[in-house]
C-alpha cells in the first residue's frame, strides 16, 4: 500500500501498454504439467487446509528471511529470487525480470478451468515514507508478508495439482510502494500472454488477527499533484498564503494518535459515514525562498479532483500571477468490482466463519495503490487481512507506522482463504 505515490501514471498509457513481453520468454498459461498424482474430487476447503497445516512453520521462517532483507521499490533483485527459488522447487512454471523484479509463476491443474491470477507486492518502505520509524528501509507495510501468503498459496495449490481445475498465475510484484511495479508489468504484457479472467490480492490492515474485510464498490483513493508557481513581487509570501488556503480544502485530517487511528478504523467500516465522501490535501511550500507551492491530495469519489483542481486554480488566480500546472491525469482510484468482492464474502463466511468476515463502506484517505491499474483491466478483488495481535495497540497493525509488527499467525489464514478462493474461482466454467 503506497503511502506517498510520486509517480503519476496516466491510465490511458497504462490501458494502452504492449501486448507483447518482449524478452521476457514468458509461457502461456498451461504450459506447466498437471501432477501425475491420482485424481480425486475437485480441491476444497478442507484439502487446502490439511495441505497449509503442513507448510505454517515453513511459511513463518520464510517471511522472517524476507523481513531481514528488506529491499526498497526497484532494488528487489534478492526478494525475488528467493521467491522465484520457491515456486520452481513447487513445481512452476517461472519467469523473472518481468517488468523489473517481478517474477510470474504458473500453476495449470488438471482438470479443465479457468486462468485466474493472484498478485503479491514484494518491496519495503523507505525511510521517508515510514511514520516514526528508522533511517533503514524496512517492511513496514506488510509486504513481506504479503509475498510469504502468495508462496504458500502457490505451495499448497501446487500439492493439490491432481484436484486443480484450471491455471493459476501469480505475479510477485516490485515497485508498489512507488506506483510504477504494476504500470511496469502491464508494459511488459504480463496480462496479454498470462490472460486471466481475474485477479485477486489481499494487503495486512489494523483489524483482528484472521479477520478478513471485504471492499465491494471501494478499494484506496487515486491521487494528483500539482505546482503553482508564482511570480512578480511577494512572491513567496503568497506561496505561504495559498498554501494555507489549499490546505484548508481539505476535509480529513491525517491521524496522529493511537485514537485517531481507531477512529479511523472504524469509519472505514460505517455505512454512509464520515468517509463517504473526503479530500485528503497536503500543500506547502519549499524550505528556502522558492515561490512555488506543492499539492498532493487524494479524494473520493475519484470524480472529484475536477472540481479539487478548479477550486485550487481559482485560489491560484485569486493570489496574484501564477502558473498552475498538473498532470494530464490524476493517478486512478483502485475500485473494487462489487460482485467479486460480495462472492468472496459469502466464500469467506462459509469456509472461515460469519464472525471473521466484515465489509468495507469507504475507502482510507491516506494511502493509495497501484493494484488499480489491474483493476482497471480486469476484474477481481481487493481483501484487507488482520493482523492485529490481540491486545495489541493499533499502531503495531497499521502500514508504514514504525510500531508496524503484524501477527505472523495471519500467514496461515490468509493462506487458507486465498487457496481456497483460487481454487473455487478457476474451477468455474469459462464464460
């Protein structure tokens, strides 16, 4: 989950990249064998679970390794060959150096199916975008484990090969923390060759260990920036006044205490209510006597930066001469498609239990991902998985703070959850 995003990505140019991987020797789906092992009845729940109670231990060392090698957006060079080290020994079919440091790993069953694909984000935080935390990268936004959960997916669906309908494809992505790993692999026609029919991804959040929360109709907030430069006399003292004034367009405020964050928590979960609709606004202006004034905001509905971006120009106009210059587009919000999301919640309630399955009614203000850019080409889901220990205060459960220690215990459930769901989605009859 980006925290910060400082690259704008147009949507037309991402929806336009190359079909084809150049370089990369990418097979189709199907390319790898089905286990010779004896047929028995389709993968279920209980299959996956005898399978993931094998390999928990397995998967918490694995995630450890990862955690004390932590490798910034573009450097994940060790991450991933670690991860392409254990899908081959699983039994996929592996590319690596796609798009950066992504590694794409197949998965073909043996009965007939669908392609569905799961996504897992590989890089740390780096120190300027961690909240209190250190000078050294760091996972800090669970993406350590998030890597971990899609191994073990892999594992446990690659032991249950003869009961597998279908291709599952899974893409271990660089760059999330910077929004350019997902733009980077859909240049490099990750989707074009591997062809899913969708697409699904789980990220940690600040809720009880185990539980799992559902994003039909909502997902993370796009973002814009903007600069404003200003010249002629006071040219910098008007810079500090419109700052001020932008900044007062804003309708959240971005939390500080442990409080504010279980505020924050529970809003997101409250139907129509305070975050239905907000502007995230962060203005300023250089250290030093630079006359120009720097936007960065996120806002939901994503209809609204139009009207953000006129309200910004005409304060702009309003403080003297000025040159106001945006990006073509803003980066686009990642919005959940409702009716895979609202399958998987009644997936989830079947297999894991009504208590451990909540819903999401708006989307967090403060952090954005690239995960939308999947989204915008097909459909899947986007699933927050607790990993608040009990007891725990929040901020060891919330990305990018430095107190960020998730229970490891949320490896095994999202293991769980997420095998199960593939396996259900791919077996599905091709539409």
């Amino acid at each position: 989950m980006s925290d910060s995003g400082d690259r704008i990505v147009s949507r037309r140019l991402v929806l336009g990249s190359a079909a084809g991987l150049i370089g990369a020797g990418l097979a189709p789906a199907g390319a790898a064998h089905a286990s010779g092992s004896p047929r028995r009845g389709p993968v279920d729940q209980h299959a996956v679970d005898a399978v993931a109670s094998r390999l928990d231990s397995s998967l918490i060392d694995l995630r450890r390794e990862l955690h004390n090698h932590p490798e910034t957006a573009g450097q994940e060079k060790r991450t991933a060959e670690v991860v392409a080290q254990r899908l081959r020994a699983a039994g996929l079919h592996v590319t690596t150096g796609v798009g950066g440091h992504g590694v794409v790993g197949l998965l073909t069953g043996s009965r007939r199916g669908r392609t569905v694909a799961y996504r897992a984000d590989m890089d740390a935080v780096a120190p300027g975008d961690q909240v209190g935390g250190g000078p050294q990268a760091a996972h800090l936004c669970g993406h350590d484990l998030h890597t971990t959960v899609g191994v073990g997916v892999a594992e446990v669906l690659a032991r249950l090969r003869h009961r597998l309908a279908g291709t599952v494809a899974f893409l271990f992505q660089p760059a999330e923390e910077s929004l350019t790993g997902a733009a980077a692999m859909l240049d490099a026609g990750v989707l074009g060759r591997v062809r899913p029919a969708e697409i699904h991804a789980l990220h940690c959040g600040p809720f009880p260990v185990g539980q799992f929360v559902v994003t039909p109709g909502y997902g993370l907030p796009g973002q814009d920036r903007g600069v404003i430069t200003f010249t002629g006399p006071d040219a910098v003292a008007r810079a500090r006044q419109l700052a001020a004034e932008i900044s007062a367009l804003g309708t959240v405020s971005r939390p500080s205490t442990g409080a504010d964050l279980e505020r924050l928590v529970a809003d997101f979960q409250t139907p129509d209510g305070p975050l239905a609709e907000f502007v995230a606004m962060q203005a300023g202006v250089p250290a030093g006597d630079r006359a120009e004034v720097r936007v960065s905001y996120r806002c939901w509905p994503e209809e609204r930066y139009a009207g953000v971006r006129d309200d910004i120009r005409r304060l702009a106009r309003s403080a003297g001469p000025a040159t106001v210059d945006f990006p073509k587009d803003p980066f686009p919000a990642m919005v959940c498609p409702p009716k895979e999301a609202l399958a998987l919640k009644l997936h989830l309630q079947h297999t894991a239990g009504r208590s451990r399955v909540r819903t999401a009614y708006a989307a967090i203000p403060f952090s954005g991902e690239d995960f939308a850019l999947l989204l915008n080409r097909i459909p899947g889901t986007y699933t927050f998985l607790g990993v608040r220990s009990p007891g725990a205060a929040i901020e060891t459960s919330y990305p990018h703070f430095g107190a960020f220690n998730p229970d490891e215990r949320a490896i095994g459930h999202g293991v769980r959850a997420m095998a199960g769901w593939l396996a259900e989605r791919a077996a599905k009859p091709k539409a």
